[in-house]
C-alpha cells in the first residue's frame, strides 16, 4: 500500500461556446422588434442633437465658451496675471517723468505729478488696486495693531539675545558670541542711493507745496472748489469722526472717484457740460437785466439832471433881470458920500495941528561902544540921549 491519497478523475465540462439553446420563432420576432425600436429610438436622438448642434442659436454659444470661457481662463492664470501685475508696476515706474506742462508762473512740475496721475487715473488698475488695498491695510494696522510698541519688543529681545550670547560665550570659550558674527565692514549707504533718495523726498515735498499753491491762488478755479468742499466737510466731521476714520475716507474717496469718473466719462462729462451751459445762459440772462436796469436808471438820471440844469437856469436869468432894473442901479446908499468927507477932514485937522521940532527926535550915538560893562542907567546918562534931555529940560518947564 501507498501512503498517498486516492486520486479522483476530473469531471468533464463544456465550453460556453459549446452548449446550444433551443430557440422558437415567437422569440426571434420579439429580438427583432426590440431592436427596430432601438435602432428608430438612437437614430432619432442622433438626428435632435445634430440639429441642435447645426442651429445658429448653438453655434453662436459655442464660440462664445469656446473664445471666451476658454480664453478667460487661460488668460487669468497665476503666471499670467503675476506677469502682468509686474509689468503695470515697471509701468508705473517709468511714468515717473517731468511733464511738459508748467504752472501759470511758468514754473516746471515735478515728475511726481506724472506718477500720481498714472496711479489715480487708474491707467494700471492692477497697481493702483494694490496700492489702494495696501494703503487701506497700513491704516488698519495702524489702528488696530501697536506697529511701535511691537518694534521695541522685537528690538529688546534682539539686544537681550545680543548681549547674553556675549556674555556666555566670554565666560565659557573667552570668546564672544555676538563678536564672532560681527563682519569685517560695517555696512554703509552709498552717496549716490542717498542722494537719490534725498533728491526723491524733495522732489515729494515740492509736490505737495506746488499743489497748494495752486489751489490757495486758484490757478484752477474747479480744483480749489473741490479743495473748498473737502474742507468744510473735513471740518465737520473731524468733530465726531476719529482721525484713522478720516484717513479712511480720504483715501477712499481720492481712489474711488478717479474710476467712477473713468467708468462713466461720457455721462458725467455730458452732465457737466449741461450744467455749465445753465450757468452760462442763467448768467447771460442777469448780465441783459442788469444792463437794461442800468440803462434806464441812466436815463431816469439824465432826465432828472436836465429839469434841474433847466430850473437853475431859470433862476439865474431871474436874478440877472432884478439886478440890471433902472430902480437898483440909481438907488445908492445916502451916507457913503458924508462919511467919506468927515474923514477926510479929520485926517486933514490933525496933520495941521501937529507941529514936530528937531529936539522931537533923539540923536543918533556919537560915542564908540567899550569893552567895560556899566549899569544901564549910567550908559544913559552918559550917552547924547540923557546929556540932551538934560539940557532941554529947563526949555520945556
């Protein structure tokens, strides 16, 4: 005897392929019809959807997805719009050139007017959509984030760091740490990056002091308006407004009216034009009254001065009649005559009466003046005036 198994004969089997079916007549009719009717049901589904896709109305859509969707997408890729975006800004960079226009004193602008009008006027929009995000952060962090208080703590822990490394690594390897690190040369800002960027903030500066200028002398009469409303505005609400709030709205205000004004040129400027021709025909009208209002005020003048030159006039040529009457010119006052005489008597009474001498009239001095001072009196005495009254005194008693 063996100690393997028994071994089994395998059973015998047939392919699929092999086996046959019995099949009757009642069944193949029914395979048949099953498959007309699918055969007549895809036909027509082909036929509804090559009509659909042969219709203008299909056609128009797809080259719309096709050269829109499509394109669109391939267009607003990352790489694509980095691109782009760096290319605006390389844009906005090279707009920084010297304008050809000068102020009304022919004074040239700086190149910083270029650059602030290519930012404003949105002329990048992806640059200037950065910068306005940008300036809207940097207002909010000022806000709600202590910027200086977070610098000091960074730098207190960096000179903490500095200074323990230094002492540690002394005290253990009689080397500093710190020190080890410390580079050959101290860095340094080069003269020419430093006089750039100080020609860059004067160049700022008189930006800024150019435009006020502009705007206080009203060198454009729509500008200083719109500085005028700013301002009043700005008044009010800084009452109740806090000033990180009013930053905010300036910075709004001076990025978003720019696009709205680009987006809707043609409207506002048609507005524009509509109130500028009200305010000429309402100023034309006023300019008419007034002169019409003058004109007649002239005329009523002119009337006015004419009745009174006439009635002066008259007045005169009245009193010329009364002065040149016989009665006037042959009346004369009755005392003039009489009075004129009596004087002319007196006068003639007195010089006949008045009778002078010689010894009348003093002498003139016949004496050298001195050098010595003497009193008065006895200068008097010894001059001709006292030695004459002194001899014609006898005479007159």
């Amino acid at each position: 005897m063996s100690d393997s198994a028994p071994q089994l004969d395998p059973i015998p089997t047939t392919e699929q392929s092999d086996v046959t079916y019995p099949r009757t007549q009642s069944s193949a009719n029914g395979n048949s019809t099953m498959q007309n009717a699918k055969d007549n049901f895809v036909n027509s589904t082909y036929s509804a959807m090559e009509s659909v896709q042969n219709h203008p109305y299909t056609q128009n859509v797809k080259e719309t997805v096709s050269n829109g969707l499509f394109q669109t997408h391939l267009t607003l890729g990352p790489q694509n719009q980095t691109s782009k975006t760096s290319n605006e800004f390389s844009n906005l960079a090279n707009a920084r050139t010297r304008p050809n226009q000068q102020t009304a004193t022919g004074q040239p602008l700086t190149h910083y007017h270029s650059m602030f009008y290519s930012l404003l006027s949105w002329e990048n929009p992806r640059a200037t959509g950065i910068s306005f995000a940008g300036s809207v952060v940097f207002i909010f962090l000022a806000r709600y984030f202590p910027v200086l208080r977070y610098i000091f703590k960074i730098l207190s822990w960096l000179l903490f760091s500095t200074v323990v490394a230094e002492g540690v690594g002394r005290a253990t390897f009689k080397q500093g740490l710190a020190s080890s690190f410390r580079p050959k040369k101290y860095y340094t800002i080069p003269r020419e990056l430093l006089e750039r960027m100080l020609e860059d903030v004067e160049q700022l500066i008189n930006f800024f002091v150019i435009e006020f200028q502009r705007i206080l002398f009203a060198e454009n009469l729509l500008h200083s308006a719109a500085a005028l409303a700013a301002t009043v505005i700005s008044y009010w609400l800084i009452k109740f407004v806090p000033l990180w709030g009013l930053s905010l709205i300036a910075t709004s205000v001076m990025y978003l009216v720019p696009l709205i004004y680009v987006n809707n040129r043609e409207i506002i400027d048609h507005q524009i034009q509509r109130a500028s021709d009200i305010v000429n025909s309402q100023a034309t009208q006023v300019k008419d009254l007034a002169g019409h209002h003058t004109g007649r005020a002239v005329e009523t003048a002119k009337a006015y001065a004419g009745d009174y030159s006439a009635k002066a006039q008259n007045y005169i040529g009245s009193a010329r009649g009364r002065s040149n009457s016989p009665e006037v010119s042959s009346s004369s006052p009755p005392t003039s005559k009489p009075a004129k005489s009596y004087l002319n008597n007196d006068i003639a009474q007195e010089a006949s009466d008045a009778s002078y001498k010689s010894f009348d009239f003093p002498h003139a001095p016949k004496q050298e003046p001195t050098s010595n001072t003497t009193p008065i009196a006895d200068q008097y005495r010894g001059s001709a005036f006292g030695g004459q009254s002194n001899e014609q005194q006898p005479m007159t008693s």
